[in-house]
C-alpha cells in the first residue's frame, strides 16, 4: 500500500523530532499508531 501525502509529512516530522529528542518520536509515534488503529 502506497503512503500517502499525509503519511510521508508525518514520517519527516519524526525525523526531525528525532534529531532533538527520541522520547517526543516514540510518542509521536505512539499517537500515530493510535490514529491508524482508530480508521
């Protein structure tokens, strides 16, 4: 299955997150596990 738009936006914002602080990625990433299991 293709990314979406969406999906690539949110994958650049973890990293950039990453590159200041990895416990903000693993929540960002957390949330947005919780968005997919939502839909």
């Amino acid at each position: 299955m293709p990314q979406s738009p969406t999906d690539v936006q949110i994958n650049m914002e973890v990293i950039k997150i990453d590159e200041h602080s990895a416990i903000s990625r693993n929540y960002l990433i957390k949330y947005c596990i919780t968005l997919k299991n939502k839909n």
